[in-house]
C-alpha cells in the first residue's frame, strides 16, 4: 500500500500582480495605475503613471490561471466617462455582465440603450482608508483551508519567503482568516504552486510567537527585504474544523466567477475552491447545512456546494436562455428562489431539487435582487427595467404589489433586516442607499454617495455592509448612513453579492448546528501507510482535509470504531501505535484523546479533549489500527480504479471510508469488476498492457493476460455464471472473451471497431454490449460468439464511455463523458430517454444495484450516487481522488 499522496495542487492564481494602486490623497483625487504596455509581458508592469482627472485605471484580464481564470493587469489610464454601445453592456447589465471593465460604461447596454439611465458615470475618488491595515489571503489551495499565502502592503499583494516559516507563523494567518490557530501548520517551497516571478517577495525571516493578531506585529526582514524566489513561498494549511462563524462570503464575478470567505474580524480572506470547472456569478449561503448555493453561468446550473469548496451537488441544470443575477435561499422554507432576466421570470425549486415552480412571469422587464420573509412566505424584488421598482408577492405569485417606483435607477440590491422587519435597498442609479417598510411606507435615504456605484448589500447588527464596484471593494456604513468605511482591501473587481454571516444572527429561527460542524456524513477515514488493506495509519477527512489521530488514550475500543467505519467490522479490532505504519509529518494532527467505549458506529460519535485540531502530540505518535479481514463478513463496498493516484481502492458503501488494495505493480488501472464468489477482484492497467487479479485483500496478485505493447485494455466485466471475462482492447480494436483465468482467449469482434472501451453482458442472453466511442459514437450489442451483431444507438452520444445492464430492469444505463448526459434505454435501444445531465461532469465509470446508480466522474474526484430515474444525486464518500476510472459494486448476497 502506499502512503498519503502529497497534495498535488494545480495551481492556482495569482491575480492583480501589478493592481491599480490608488492615491490615498483625497484632494489630488487622481489614481496612479501600472502601465504593462504587453499583457503577455507582465514583468513591464513597473512603471506607475498618474492619470488624469477625468481618467481611471484601465485594466485587462489575461487569462493564466484555473481558479481566479485571468490575471488582471493595469494597463495605464483611460477616459473615466466612455459611454457608448460600442464598448460593450454596461455594468450589472444582461449577460456581459461578466465580461466588462468595470470603468466604463455604466449606462447603456448593447440591445437597449436606455438614455435615460446614461448620465453622468460619476466615477470619482472614493474617500480611502485612512488606515490601511494589514490583509493577508490565500491562493492555490484545493479547498478553503489551505493556501499560498500573500500579504496586502502599500496596496499590492506579495508573496511571504519561508525562510523560518513554521507552524508559529501559520497560526497567526490562519487566525487572521478565522480559522482556529490550533492544528494549522506551515508549508515552504512549491506546494501550493509559486507566485509568478514578477510578483513582490514582502516579508522574509517571519518570526512569530503565534498568538499575534497580525502576521506584521510578528518580526520580519522589513517590508520588502529578503534573499528569496518564489520557489520559496510561504504556505498555509489551517484547521478544517475550525468555526464556521463570522463570515462575510463575497462573491467577485470581475475575477471570473469567485466566492470568498472574509473573516469579518480582520478581513483577511480566501477563495473557497470549489473545483476548478465552476464559475459562481450569484450566490447564497444556508447555515443550517453549511452550503452555499450558486449559479453557473457557463454550465447554466443551480447548484450547492459544502462551504469548505467539497461536496458539489447540482440543484438544476438551466436552460441556455437562463440569466441569474441573484439568488435567495428560505432555510426555514427549504426553497430556493431566483430572478431570471433571460427568461423574465422569478422562480422557487426546493432545496432537494423538487417542485420547480415560476412565480411570476408577467410584467417583469429587468428583475436583479430578491429579499424573502420566510415567516409570512413573502418575496420582495427589484427591477432595474425601463421603469425601475421594487415590488413583492407572495410565494405563490398572488398578492403582487409595487412598494417603490419613484426615485429609483438601477436598484441593484435588495435585502430584508428581521432584527428590525425593514427592506434596505442599494441604488446605483441614484447613489443612494435607502429603507423602507415592508408595505413600502416609510421609505428613508440613508446614504447619499455620488462615487458609489452601489450593487449588493447585507445587514448586520447595526451595519450595512455593502459593494461598492467603483471602490472595488466591500464597504460598511452604519445604518443611520453614519460611519462609513471601507472593509478589506481593495482589489476585488466586481462585487456581485455579500452575505454577512454571524453565528444565530440572521433569520429568526435559523442557527448553524454548531460553530463546529461536526458532521458525520461529511467525515470520512481512510487507511494508509505500510501494511495490508486491513491496517494502516488512520487518517481522517472533514471539509475538504485529511489529518492523523494521536494515539494518547487509543485502544482497542477506538479501533474497533475505526474498523468497524471500514467495513471490516469490529471483531479484533486492535490499536496500533507510534505512527508503527509510517506518518506524513504534513497533515494536521485532528483528534487527541480520543475516548470511545467501542459501541459507536462513527468516529465522530466518540469524545475527544479539546476540538479538532487540539493536541499535544507529534506525528511520532500517529495512531493505526489493525482490523480483521474477514472475507465473509466485509461489508458492502464499492471497488474503484484511480489511474492518478495509481492504486485501486475499496470504499464502505455505508461510510464512504476506504482504504487502497496494495498491489506490487500499479500503473494506469482502468477497468475493474469482482468476483464475489472466490473475493477476487479483476483490472485492467493500461500501461502495464495487462489483465490481472488480486484477492480482495491484496494477496494473491496475479497476472492472467499479457497483452502486446499496442493493447489498451479499457473495459472489463465478468460472467461468473459461465466463469468467463470480456475485455475491450482500444488499442488492437478487439473485443476478447477468455476463461477467468485467462485462458482459452477468442475475439468476440475485431471488425469495425473505432474505440471500443465498455462493455457489460445480460449472461441470461449471453449478449455482449459495448460503447465505442470513435469518430461514429456508438451502442452495440452482440451475441457471446459475436453473431447477430447490431448497432443500438449511434446519435446523440460523444464519449460513452459507461455502460451496464441491469438485470433488475431488463435496461441499459449509459453515461457519457461528452454530452455530460446518463441515459436509460431498453436492451435494443429503443425507449432511450435522458435521466441526468451534469454540464459539469466528466463521467467515466457506471454500475447499478438493485435501487442505486454509481457512476465515477474525473471533475468530481469521486463516486456519485443516483436514483434511477436520475434525482437524488449524492455523493459517495470524499472527493479526494485522483482519477476515477472503472467501478464495481459488492453487496452481500447479490
Ligand atoms: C524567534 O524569536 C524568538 C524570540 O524572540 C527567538 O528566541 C528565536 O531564536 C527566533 N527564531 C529565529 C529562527 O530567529
Ligand atoms: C407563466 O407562468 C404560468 C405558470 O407557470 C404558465 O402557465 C404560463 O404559461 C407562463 N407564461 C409565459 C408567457 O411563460
Ligand atoms: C471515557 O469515557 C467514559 C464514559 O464515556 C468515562 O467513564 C471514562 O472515564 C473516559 N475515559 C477517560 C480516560 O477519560
Ligand atoms: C495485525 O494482526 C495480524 C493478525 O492478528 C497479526 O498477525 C499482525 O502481526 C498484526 N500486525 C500488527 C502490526 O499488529
Ligand atoms: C483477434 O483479433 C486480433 C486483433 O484484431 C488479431 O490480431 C488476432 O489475430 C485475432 N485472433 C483471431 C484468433 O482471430
């Protein structure tokens, strides 16, 4: 078995290495920008010019990274008042909402200029900080817990150098970021990829005691003194079960469509992750399960996501006219709701996915934000059309009702206060930010700021905080319309929402469960390390991490929970200490005397001194623990091929926890299948040009077929009736039948054959089909011998790369890596219908049980559950794989 794969990390953004920097001198009012003449060429981004009066920084995107998609440049200064329809939409305007330069254009849009609203665009000088703090970020990491980290200074960011950088020195940033200090560790050189070369090395020699409040009250070189290179950035990984409080989610769709988690303390911040492929342009977060909710404009999905960036699930796939710009989430309700300027409509789907319900869908020309009471069921909404108001309904369309339509321009946010039952609504238009009742009386301006182009707003307590795209930056007044300032750096781009979220502050009636989510379904263990499958290091999952356990206190009761989350129940269940399988001295330390009485069914149900991530231990006290294998007993599970990661695991379908089956040579495995009989287990590797066995414990490891050099073995499957494995062979366009122990080998089919790569069997048949996913994607079907051969489907498909027949329903289930679709069809393909679609996805693998659909997708990371007919998506087990290839179900007695 081998060890814990280090964190491989696919970098990772950088973004305004060369940022405008704004005078901070009120009355010069005139910004200084970077002038990089060639986007291409950044390291020109040196020299500082100062603009005009009536000029701004211009900037371009270029595009360089997965998570933050561009890098933004300042490309020296531009006239700040460009107002045509030649330039594009205007802000906050239709769907290029995403796509602008946020300095100009702040009226019109390219089908309906409205000159009424092209005014004056009023882009002056906002009052800056008169303090400027500092803010540190992270970037690069896999989830929101982790990162390179970069401090903000005379208003760029730069990089840490690791020189003396440890564990003291994560604390304090991590603590910055809200995160609990204990658990959090230091990490040097590349892990989370390096600051590109051109960017700024400001501290070096950081020395902290690691109860600072800020990294800079720690002892450093100076600002800007060090001996270092990027090769050498310094590195964070925080504690994942850290307090889920005082927040400020900010979403920035200038930066191509990212969330941020800000402490709301020090607003320091991170980029929650998220996988790469998604691109949030609305968002909401639920504290009740701790998701965030968000659409995505490119794959035009309602989706939600576990706040740690894990666990993305899909809600509804949109049509391709859909346009949201907010979204609105009832906990108490359990609804979502959102406003469609595509399609000129304002709609609810339930939280789990169901009861999809417009409501309305007359009279709306240009509906942005929404606001929910969820007690009295009313929604509240602003139009920015050609006649712009604010309006509400009840949840069921009726009672609609115009509460303002005077005095207004661009209401761009909208949102209810029930501390106080008062609307607060931002206007971009007018400058203003006001209040009004309810019922609409009452209405007050409680800020009047003729810089501001305001756009999303969130009360709390006895603040606003609110967007402010012309300061790019998050800004609080209190809401008397007294005491405005700016919160956090300046940079972000184009602040689409805010969401303030503070432990039982919010909807009356909705708390998280816990300032620590301890949350079973989400907490996985694995085993690692020296040792067969049955033993390992034991390591533990939760929000998006991996840790080790200390074995202070760790017995046999504790391993008999461990075990028994395995699958291999708690029969001789022994403790194993002193890290006796190996360690990785790069993961946090997560539980510390833990204290189980042996009954519990999940590690989490066990008591523990201290919180996750309290311990007194080093990694030479690493707990293990050494299960019984007993092949009869072992519960139902789920066999996987990951081809990146190069190991084939066993996954507890109960639990989700796993461990690998350790084999002595694995390269690329792809396909995989079980013989329940005699417990043995059947790959493909693809490198190796092999078709090999192992017991399900590892022993017994056996190559039963080596193939020629040209062989890609890319499907597999058993009849164990007939003792008899088919394999596909892409690479020789040959699919073989041969005994189980890979004798008596004959082609079933060698004609014909572009990329054939699945293949599944109806052994009462004896038929034989495959996908073939060439130049003419196909369904076929044949008899064992491969007579009577017939095409099935060959429309619609791209890369179908899944396919299985299930027994149960006499039906073929596909999936397919190019439509992004799961189709169910009948055995000679007639009645096909779609039951799934993931624009996001990247399916591979696909197997069925009596109720469930699995199917492995290489964007996901992991395995997917799926009711037949398609609803119910849930993820299987953590999302830390590599490459999820092939995939086969085990269950008891069948
Ligand atoms: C860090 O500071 C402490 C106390 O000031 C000192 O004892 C220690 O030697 C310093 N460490 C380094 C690596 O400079
Ligand atoms: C408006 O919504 C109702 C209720 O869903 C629907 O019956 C009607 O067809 C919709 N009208 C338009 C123009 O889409
Ligand atoms: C472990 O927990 C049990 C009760 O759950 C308690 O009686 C026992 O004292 C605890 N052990 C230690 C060492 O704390
Ligand atoms: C694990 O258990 C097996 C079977 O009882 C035993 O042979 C082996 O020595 C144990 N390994 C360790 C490290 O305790
Ligand atoms: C089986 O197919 C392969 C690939 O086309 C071919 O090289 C081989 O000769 C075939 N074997 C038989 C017995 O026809």
């Amino acid at each position: 078995m081998t060890m814990r794969q280090s964190s491989i990390i696919l970098l990772a953004g950088l973004f305004i290495s060369c940022s405008a920097s704004i005078s901070r001198d009120k009355k010069a009012a005139l910004q200084t920008c970077y002038e990089c003449s060639n986007i291409a060429d950044p390291a020109q981004c040196s020299r500082v010019v100062t603009c005009q009066a009536n000029e701004v920084c211009y900037t371009q995107s270029h595009t360089t990274s997965l998570i933050f998609q561009s890098t933004v440049y300042s490309m020296g200064c531009r006239p700040s008042a460009v107002c045509d329809a030649l330039s594009g939409a205007a802000v906050g305007k239709r769907r290029n909402v995403r796509a602008l330069d946020t300095h100009c254009n702040k009226c019109c849009r390219t089908n309906n200029c409205n000159s009424r609203l092209c005014g004056a665009t009023g882009t002056t000088n906002p009052t800056a900080a008169t303090t400027s703090p500092t803010y540190v970020r992270l970037l690069g990491g896999s989830n929101a817990y982790e990162g390179r980290v970069e401090v903000f200074h005379g208003g760029i960011w730069g990089s840490i150098c690791d020189d003396g950088w440890g564990g003291n020195e994560a604390q304090v940033v991590c603590g910055m970021l809200g995160y609990s200090r204990s658990g959090s560790g230091g990490a040097q050189g590349t892990l989370f990829g390096g600051a590109p070369q051109y960017a700024k090395i400001f501290m070096d020699e950081v020395n902290c005691t690691g109860t600072e409040a800020s990294i800079d009250l720690c002892h450093f070189n100076g600002w800007g003194v060090h001996d270092c290179g990027h090769n050498e950035d310094a590195g964070v990984i925080c504690n994942s079960a850290s307090r889920e409080d005082n927040i400020i989610f900010l979403l920035d769709t200038g930066l191509g469509g990212v969330i941020f988690r800000m402490d709301l303390n020090t607003q320091s911040y991170v980029p929650i992750p998220m996988n790469n492929l998604y691109t949030p342009t609305a968002f909401d977060y639920d504290a009740t399960d701790g998701r965030i909710y968000f659409v995505d404009y490119k794959l035009k999905q309602l989706m939600s996501v576990h706040f740690s960036g894990t666990d993305v699930r899909e809600l509804k796939q949109l049509d391709s006219n859909a346009d949201l710009e907010k979204i609105q989430v009832d906990p108490i309700n359990r609804k979502l709701f959102y406003a469609d300027t595509g399609n000129n409509l304002i709609a609810s789907i339930n939280l789990d996915g169901s009861g999809y319900q417009i409501i309305v869908n007359q009279s709306l020309d240009e509906p942005r934000d929404l606001a929910l009471v969820p007690a009295t069921q009313m929604i509240y909404w602003t139009d920015w059309g050609s006649s712009p108001k604010i309006e509400r309904a009840n949840y069921a369309g009726g009672s609609r009702q115009t509460l303002a339509s005077t005095n207004l321009k661009w209401p761009n946010g909208l949102a209810y206060d029930y501390t106080e039952n008062r609307l607060y609504f931002v206007d971009a238009g007018t400058h203003k930010i006001e209040a009004m009742q309810p019922d609409g009386s009452s209405r007050t301006v409680i800020l009047t700021d003729p810089a501001a182009h305001f756009f999303a707003v969130s009360p709390y307590q006895q603040y606003l905080y609110y967007t402010d795209w012309n300061r790019e930056t998050v800004m609080r007044v209190n809401k008397d319309g007294s005491g405005q300032i700016q919160i956090g750096p300046r940079g972000f781009r184009q602040l689409a929402d805010i969401k303030v979220h503070k432990y039982g502050y919010g909807i009356p009636g909705v708390v998280t469960p816990s300032p620590i989510i301890v949350d079973e379904s989400h907490i996985f263990v694995r085993l690692v390390g020296r040792g067969y499958s049955n033993e390992g290091l034991v390591e533990v999952y939760i929000n998006g991490e991996w840790g080790t356990i200390c074995d202070d206190m760790w017995d046999d009761r504790e391993a008999k929970v461990v075990c028994e989350m395995m699958g291999f129940g708690k029969t001789g269940a022994k403790a194993v200490s002193r890290a006796y399988y190996g360690t990785d001295s790069s993961i946090i330390i997560f539980l510390d005397d833990v204290n189980c009485t042996g009954e519990e069914s999940h590690i989490a149900q066990c008591t523990h001194i201290g919180d996750w991530g309290v311990h007194n231990c080093g990694h030479n006290e690493d707990a293990g623990v050494n299960c019984t294998f007993d092949l009869n007993t072992i519960r139902d599970f789920v066999l996987v091929a990951d081809s990146y990661i190069q190991e084939i695991y066993r996954m507890d379908l109960e639990t989700g926890s796993y461990s690998a089956i350790p084999q002595s040579a694995v390269r690329t495995p792809i396909a995989i299948d079980y013989d329940p009989l005699a417990h043995i287990v059947y790959y493909t590797d693809v490198v190796l040009h092999m078709i090999k066995s192992t017991k399900l414990d590892g022993t017994n490891e056996k190559i039963l077929r080596r193939l020629n050099s040209a062989a890609v073995p890319d499907g597999l499957t058993l009849d164990l009736q007939n003792r008899l494995i088919f394999y596909t062979d892409t690479g020789n366009d040959v699919i073989v039948k041969m005994g189980m122990d890979g004798s008596n080998a004959v082609n079933v089919t060698n004609t014909n054959l572009d990329e054939p790569r699945s293949v599944t069997l109806d052994v009462a048949n004896r038929i034989v089909f495959w996908t073939d996913w060439g130049v003419h994607p196909k369904i076929e079907k044949s008899n064992y011998d491969g007579t009577n051969r017939q095409t099935l489907i060959d429309s619609g498909l791209k890369y179908p790369n899944g396919l299985v027949y299930d027994g149960s329903t006499n039906k073929l289930y596909l999936c397919d890596a190019g439509t992004n679709k799961i189709e169910v069809m009948d055995t000679n393909g007639q009645n096909r219908k779609m039951i799934f679609q993931d624009a996001g996805a990247h399916f591979f693998g696909i197997d069925v049980d009596s109720q469930y659909l699995y199917v492995s997708d290489w964007t996901k990371d992991g395995v997917v559950r799926l009711n037949k007919d398609g609803s119910g998506e849930t993820p299987v087990g953590p999302p830390s794989f590599g490459k999820l290839n092939g995939i086969a179900l085990y269950h008891q007695g069948g």
